[in-house]
C-alpha cells in the first residue's frame, strides 16, 4: 500500500483561495486525480494530472477555478482552488492509478469548509 497524504484544507471565506497537497511516498504513478464527497453526496472528480506529460483535465464544473499541478521533485500533486463558493464544501480525496483504468490509491481526505 503506497500512502497516499492530502493537507491543506480548512475553512475559508467564500472567494478565498486553498491548495491542497497531495503526497506520495516511495513511489510515482502514471496519472493522479482529486475528488471530492460534499456531505450526502456521491464523491465525485475534480480533475486529473498525468505524470509525465503534466496535462490534466478538469470536471466541468473545476475548469476556470480549480488547476491541477504536479512537481516531479517533490513528488507531489497541488489542486489550486480560487474564487472558493460554499457549494465547494466537501472532502477533497487524491487518488493515484499505476495505469489508465480505475485509481488504485487513495489517501484519507482533506476537509474543505467554505463560509458564505
């Protein structure tokens, strides 16, 4: 099991602005994704970020506010988040996928509280 570590979250005014951290240790993985769990809702993906190439692709709803970024150095995965509304409330999870079917590793979540 390679952990998976988010941070980053907390709670914010609306119009603010986070970036979640997404680290992995011991390991790199062909693409890496962000998610998030609104309470009673179905998680649901905020974009992805393909290791070697750094493209990423956006959920509609993610493109304009949310980029996704990776730095091979650090081994690490960002999700910037601007112009934060309150319906941006939710767990936000990283995955990693060792190829290009489902994720096969996922960290704890990092709780994101947006304030009207």
């Amino acid at each position: 099991q390679v952990p998976l570590v988010e941070s980053g979250g907390g709670l914010v005014q609306a119009g603010g602005s986070l970036r979640l951290t997404c680290a992995a240790s011991g390991a790199t993985f062909r693409r890496y994704g962000w998610f998030r769990q609104a309470p009673g809702k179905e998680r649901e993906f905020v974009a992805t970020v393909y290791w070697s190439s750094g493209n990423s692709n956006y959920a509609d709803f993610a493109k304009g506010r949310f980029t996704i970024s990776r730095d091979i150095a650090l081994n690490t995965v960002f999700l910037q988040i601007n112009s934060l509304k309150p319906e941006d409330t939710a767990v936000y999870y990283c995955a990693a996928a060792k190829d290009w079917g489902s994720y096969d590793y996922w960290g704890q979540g990092t709780q994101v509280i947006v304030s009207s």
